[in-house]
C-alpha cells in the first residue's frame, strides 16, 4: 500500500500516516492543521525541492513549490569569489615563471591580464557587468 503524507502549514513539515501514532505521543504532537495530499503531489514537491526550489504554504493551506528570491549581494560576491579562484589558480605559476626569470613574453603578457582581470572582478557590484576573460 503507497504511503499517504499531510502537510502542515504551521509547521512546514510533512508527515507520513504510517507514522501518525509516534507523532501523537511524541511531546510535539500531531498537528491540528495536518492535511492530506496525494502522493503525486508529493513527489513533485518533492522534486522540485530538490531543484531548489521552497516549498511553503499557499493561501489555502497547501504547500506548493516558490523560486526563493536571490540576493544580488550574496550573489555577486559568490561569483567574484568562484572567478578570483580561477585566476590565482593561473596567475600562481605565471608568477613563479616571471620570479625565476623563466617565463616567455607570452606568459608576462598574460600575468599582467590575469592580475589585471582579477583587480576589475574584485570591484564588480551587483548588477554591473563582468570584465571579459584575458585570452
């Protein structure tokens, strides 16, 4: 037999009927606006939770799946961060070559861009455009 889940709004849980007395002698309790859904429903909440999505309560009580809002701030910093790795990644052994005197005119051009690069994304602000990659 498929499991049948409720969904509380108060509380955001889901719960499954197979479990309906451990939660009604748990200190919490089982809760007073629990509500059926169907397994279908379920699965695509779940789902979709999976792909990032949040699942909250809608104005009738019934979860459904929301695009959580995105902080710019939070975003953008996350991708200077992501692209400043990249570049030291590259400019740390351009820098050895230039240090040791073993780099080619190619590999100090490049240095200069990279650092260069890596000076231009550190002052993005959310919402600006990013510098393009040195080639």
């Amino acid at each position: 037999m498929e499991e049948r889940y409720f969904y509380s709004p108060t509380t955001g849980g889901f719960y499954p009927l197979s479990m309906k007395e451990q939660y009604e002698s748990s200190i919490n309790g089982w809760p007073a606006d629990a509500v059926e859904i169907s397994p279908e429903d379920y699965q695509a909440l779940m789902a979709g939770q999976e792909n990032g999505q949040e699942i909250v309560p809608g104005d009738d009580g019934m979860p459904e799946l929301v695009t959580p809002e995105i902080d710019p701030v939070s975003e953008t910093g996350a991708k200077i961060r992501t692209l400043l790795k990249e570049a030291a990644e590259i400019i740390f052994p351009l820098t050895l070559a230039v240090k040791h005197g073993m780099a080619t005119e190619e590999e100090t051009a490049s240095l200069e861009a990279w650092e260069k690069y890596s000076v231009l994304v550190s002052r993005v602000q959310p919402g600006e455009e990013w510098p393009p990659k040195p080639e």
